[in-house]
C-alpha cells in the first residue's frame, strides 16, 4: 500500500509534465517539420492539394497552404501564379479548380491567393471582384468570407453600409450575434474588418471564452472541438484582444499534431493542409495575446 501510495503522485506529476511540455508554443523543430509537410502538397501546376494522397490542386488548399507557411515564420512564399491564373473565370470571380464553377466562396479564396502570394492579379480586376461580391454575396456566410477577402486585399466597396446592416440585424438582446459561437465570432470579425463598432465588444468576448470546451478548444456543436470552429473563435478573440484559456488551448492544437508534422482537424484524424493552417494560426496569436 505504501508502495501504491507513492506511485500515485509520481504519476500525477509525470501527467503535469506531460500536460505543460503539450502546452508549449512551437518548438523551431516543429515549425519546420509542419513546413516541410504543406510544401510536400505543392503539385506541378503551382497549386496545393489538400492532403498528403496524390489529388487535384484547390484554391482552398493552396490559400491554406500559403498562410500556414507565412505564418510558421517562413518570408519565402512558393509560386502558385500559373495556378491561379487556371482558376480565372470571365464572370470576374475564381474557381477552386479549373473546369468548376466561380461562386462568392471560390472568388473570396482566388482574391486572398492572390493578395498573399503578392500577385499583380490582386490588382488588375478589382472593380470585377468588387461588382461580383456586390452582385452575387447576399447570405451572412457570403457576405462573412467576402468580407474577409476584400479586407486581405485592402479592397473596399460601395455596399459596405449595406453589409454592415446585415451582420447587425443578427444581434441578440445580450450583446452577442447569431445563434452559435462560430455566427458570434463570424459577425463580430467582419463588422471589425468593416470598420464597424460592436455594440457590446465585452460581451462578445465573454461570450466566446465562455465557449471553450473541457479539452481545450472550441465547437460547431457538442462537445468534441475541432481546429475549424476555434480558429474562427480565436481570430475574434485576438481581434478584441482577449485571452482564452491559453494552455488548455495549446494542449489541444497539440493534441491534433501528427507524426507527419501535419494537424488533423481534431484528435485522431489524419493531417490536412487547412487544419495544419488552423493550428499555425492559432498558435501564432496566442504568442502574440502573451506578449
């Protein structure tokens, strides 16, 4: 019994050890193993793939891809532009891969490929950009990801009054937005990105906190989070400079790590190039909100 009885704390210790080396920021070591496995994604065309299986190039793979490099320290951007350039489309907007169709998602993703790498076709159409989100971003999830866009692109635009009013119509009597954490983070980021005043910023962020589940990160719903759902929860809480529960938050983006130097989007799940970008996002402004 009394061996028993010391074996007991030297396990909780070793799990106290084990928890703080998880809630660490990234070694050097490990950014450039996450950075060798984005640039392995990069196909022939200049595009990215979304995983490590042999597949077709995305604006959304390679805009993650892009970032998640950037923003694991890296100046040094790969070459996507004959990618991009395949994903034109006459209407004025991007498709995700050529021979799709252009949409307000794929246009906003083409915009922010382009404004990241520094291509000059940020700049060339950007009244057709601007006339295809005016013409075709009507819903809240439209006018969120079109919002982000034209703000990576330093674009602005004639219906940013309009788009104001719609983020605000979707207030709620405490302060907060929309009907989930993901809608209260989505509206208070774009009403920031347009240059709007929260109605109640404390609120908001009080809100958000309050949203970070028993593992450490954030959910669409339930209990099991997942690096989508709490890099958007993250961006808002790091636009209004508020913390969450920073080393529980760390333990979790680790816990998503894989052998491959890539993230999966939760526990357990094989890497991709967009939760890999979740992960090294977060991870970069959390040690921004502990400066």
């Amino acid at each position: 019994m009394k061996r028993i009885a010391r074996i007991v704390p030297l396990i909780a210790m070793l799990a106290l050890v084990a928890s703080t080396v998880q809630a660490a920021p990234l070694t050097a070591e490990e950014k450039q193993a996450t950075t060798e496995y984005v640039q392995r994604l990069h196909n022939e065309d200049e595009g990215f793939r979304a995983a490590a299986a042999s597949g077709p190039s995305t604006l959304s793979a390679t805009l993650t891809a892009l970032r998640a490099i950037r923003y694991l320290g890296n100046r040094k951007l790969p070459g996507v532009t004959r990618f991009l350039y395949l994903c034109t489309d006459p209407s004025g907007g991007f498709v995700d891969m050529p021979g799709g169709a252009a949409d307000v998602r794929t246009t906003a993703m083409g915009l922010m490929v382009s404004a990241e790498s520094k291509n000059r076709l940020a700049e060339d159409p950007p009244y057709l950009i601007r006339e295809y989100f005016e013409k075709h971003a009507a819903t809240i999830p439209d006018l969120y990801i079109a919002t982000a866009a034209l703000d990576a692109a330093g674009l602005k635009l004639k219906k940013a009054p309009e788009w104001i009013k719609s983020f605000e119509a979707t207030l709620n009597p405490d302060g907060t937005y929309g009907k989930s954490p993901a809608e209260n983070a989505g509206v208070a980021i774009s009403l920031m990105r347009l240059g709007a005043p929260l109605k109640d910023p404390a609120a908001v962020g009080q809100s958000l906190k309050a949203a970070q589940r028993a593992d450490g990160g954030f959910a669409a719903s339930g209990d099991k989070s997942d690096l989508a759902s709490t890099y958007r929860i993250v961006r808002a809480l790091y636009m209004l400079k508020q913390k969450p529960d920073i080393e529980r938050l760390r333990a979790f983006i680790a816990k998503c790590r894989n052998a491959d130097g890539g993230y999966g989007v939760s526990p357990g799940q094989p890497s991709a190039v967009s939760s890999t970008y979740n992960a090294a996002v977060v991870s970069y402004w959390l040690d921004e909100l502990e400066k």
